[in-house]
C-alpha cells in the first residue's frame, strides 16, 4: 500500500509522541509535576489533583493538534483515532468550542477540540499500560525496556513466549488497529509475551518484546502463546468496508441507526448539503468515518482542470473541518478514479488527478464490490444484496459501494441490514476507514 511521504512527515511526529506517552503514562506526573502546576494558570477547567491523570482520546482521524485554543491558531502536528494523551486542562473559544490541552509530546504541549477527543475519568486512565505481571513494582517509564528484559533472565518460570502464525504481521504501538504500525514481524518468530489486552470490539493483542529496546502490540488472530493450543489462529483476516457516498441526506440517520444497531462501523463520503449541516457531526459522533466526495458533485466543474478539482476538495474538505473538526485526508473521486466521463471536459484528467492528489498528502478510495443502488432509482433492495453477494467473490478486503442520497435511494437503507448480515456471515468484520486501511483502487493491484 502506497503511502504518501508528505503524509509520513506530518505524521511521525504525532505517532512517536502517541507512542512515548503510552510508554511513560504512569511516568508523566512525577517528572512534569512542576511544568504542569505552573501552566495549570492558564487553565479554565482543569484542578490540580487531576491533571496528571486524565486522558485524552482521539476519536476521529487525523485530529489536528494545534498551538492554541482555537482554529486560527496553527497546526502544529496530526494524530489519529484511538491514540491517548495526557489532559491538562480545557478552554473555550469565542465560539464556544472548548478545546483540550493535551501533552503530546514529552516536552510539547498542544491542543485539540473536544469534539474530536473523548476526555477520560481518573479511573479508568489508570492501567492502560501495564507492565507484564512479574514487575509488580515497576514505576518508571524507563524501566519498561529493562524490566521486561528481567523478565526473559530471572523469571524463566513466568516466561511465556508468542509465536507469530500469520504472515505478515503488523506491529503497533498499541493494542488496536488504530494505533500506529511500527514494524512488521513474520510466520514462526518468537516473542517474549508481556500483556495480554482486549481491543474495545473484544479482539484480544499480545504485547511482545520487539527488539531488545522496543515492545510492540500483535493481534491475537494472529500469533498463539506457545505450548498453549492454538485455538484462534486464522490463516487470513476478512475486512469489509461499507462506504456511503453523496451524503448527508434526509437516510442519513436511519442509516447510523442500523449501523449502530448492528455496532458496524463504516465511512461516508460526503458532499455538501447546507440543510444537512447537524448529519456531518452526528456520524463523527457516532464514530464512522467522515470522508470527502466533493463540494458540488459537478463534473464539468471538477474535471475540467487540476484547479478545478483542488477548489472543489479544498471547499467541502474546509466545510467538514468547520462543521465537525475533522481534518480528512481521504477522498473518493466522483465517479471513482476509473471513471470515462471526466473525458469529456479534459482528456485524461483522471491519471493527472490520481498522482496529483497523493502528492498532497490525500488517499483515495475505489470500491471492489457495487451495490449497484446508483443504476437507478429505488431498486429493488432484493436486487442490491444480490448484487453485493455476487461482486464479493474471493476478495478479502471489500469495500462496499452504497448512497446515501435520500429518496432515490430509499432501498439501500431497507436492503442495508440483509447486506450487513450477509457479510458478516462470511466471515468479514467490519471497519470504518482510516489512514491506515488498505486502499482499493480501480486499476491498481
Ligand atoms: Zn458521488
């Protein structure tokens, strides 16, 4: 999966940051105590005694992190859904948006709106890193790498090992897929095991001694505690997206509805509909993706030039980052990348646009299975779930073509539960998209 090098830059900082405070969580308030009391001036809500160890959560990718309390202040780096920070108080803007200050690096501050971040209680901040159960009195940071080491010498009795069954497998900075990949290991390899953690969809992670100064967290589908029997390995993981595009629309919520109903999560591509303005947040709000289509769906405006386009994206990328916060880097073409009719303005705009758009830093999705609810309108929902069933074939990753185009397309949201239950039927689970999901483009292999 190709990724963008503008992307990576902005991102490293934020993942290493995100990564340094999951390590040294219980380390922050002794070694910050005096930074933290002396900012605490500044702070509107935050009190003393909490400071230190409330949690901010990121609920939606990428969130920007800024300098100050307030959009007009500048973008000082990005980080993603389900990384953690340490809360150091809150503010309001003059518009009445309070804005978290979180510690986001060891040595930098910054803040995010609260739209975009879910600030914990103290107790349930408390644990989210522990250290494997042999180091009781583990309290620094510091000793994570050392300790663990002790671990493999002076406590062989307690020792489990995880041996790695799929190939390849990623390692992340924490115990989820949303946490950032920082390596890949391979079918065989050993591992020390030093926590065990379920994910909040109940999918269970091994955290492991990557190197001799890293640890790392692998999904339990893939690896098993050896000399245990190895009941969930799975030679392969099926993922479905389920994609919405040209919403909001008068289905938007019964939509979200299902989706809740089912706890499926999923991605709308977006247009603008100014009437619909509440339906942008509420599908951040209910934790689906919010991703962009285009501002005016107008081909003859979005593919007659390059300039075009990017006014066209730049306009309902800047309208959901009012509406919502989200500062959303993925994008579906309209018409998808493979589409002809963009011909007729400018001959071969597409293959200008594809490259074009991931040098700036956006990643673009096709779809692989159509439900074809675009054909027409109001098709039989019978008719789309038998289209969605024969266009998955042997595909492992899918990603699932519906609209949310309101009374045209009333059939998608009657044919959406079938569809659902089909899928997962078939062994798949269901992810929203983020910066990290595998992209399916028309063309590319
Ligand atoms: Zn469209």
């Amino acid at each position: 999966m190709k990724r963008k090098n503008i992307l990576k830059k902005i991102l490293c900082p934020a993942i290493a940051a995100g990564l340094v405070l999951s390590l040294t969580a219980c380390v922050m308030p002794l070694g910050q105590t005096k930074d933290l009391t002396s900012q605490s001036v500044e702070y509107v809500v935050a009190n003393a005694p909490q400071v230190s160890s409330r949690k901010v959560v990121i609920k939606a990718s990428p969130a920007n992190i800024r300098s100050g309390a307030g959009k007009k202040y500048s973008v000082i780096a990005r980080t993603s859904k389900g990384k953690e920070f340490a809360y150091l108080g809150s503010k309001k803007d003059k518009y009445g948006n309070v804005w978290y200050k979180i510690q986001y690096t060891s040595s930098k501050t910054g803040w995010i709106i609260s739209s975009l971040g879910i600030l914990t209680d103290t107790a349930t901040t408390t644990t989210t890193t522990t250290q494997a159960s042999e180091q009781p009195s583990s309290t620094t940071a510091v000793s994570s790498t050392t300790s663990s080491k002790t671990t493999t010498t002076t406590a062989a009795a307690k020792t489990k090992n995880v041996i790695i069954s799929g190939n390849p497998v990623n390692v992340r900075s924490g115990a989820g897929k949303n946490y950032s990949k920082i390596g890949s290991t391979s079918k065989g390899k050993k591992f020390t095991l030093l926590d065990t953690k379920k994910d909040s969809s109940g999918t269970k992670w091994y955290k492991i001694q990557y190197t001799s100064s890293k640890v790392g967290w692998i999904m339990g589908t893939l690896a098993y505690i050896e000399g245990e029997k190895n009941t969930t390995q799975k030679t392969s993981e099926k993922v479905a997206y389920l994609t919405f595009d040209d919403g909001p629309s008068i289905n938007t919520i019964k939509i979200l509805d299902i989706l809740d109903k089912y706890n499926v999560k999923a991605t709308f591509f977006v247009i603008y509909h100014g009437k619909m303005k509440s339906k942008y947040q509420e599908i951040v709000n209910r934790g689906h993706t919010i991703a962009l289509h285009s501002y005016t769906h107008d081909y003859s405006k979005i593919y007659k030039s390059e300039k075009g386009y990017y006014s066209d994206l730049n306009k309902i990328h800047d309208y959901v980052e009012d509406v919502t916060g989200v500062d959303s880097r993925i994008i579906r073409f309209p018409g998808g990348s493979s589409n002809t009719v963009s011909n007729r303005y400018n001959r071969g705009i597409m293959k200008t646009l594809k490259s074009s758009v991931e040098k700036n830093g956006y990643l673009y999705h096709d779809w692989n299975v159509s439900s074809g609810d675009a054909e027409g309108r109001n098709i039989k929902a019978s008719k789309l779930l038998k289209n969605v069933k024969s266009g998955i074939g042997k595909q492992k990753v899918i990603n699932v073509l519906m609209h949310d185009t309101g009374r045209s397309k009333m059939t998608t949201v009657e044919a959406l539960p079938s569809i659902i239950e089909y899928i997962r039927k078939q062994g798949y689970s269901f992810e929203a998209i983020t910066e990290d999901s595998t992209l399916i483009q028309h063309g590319r292999k």
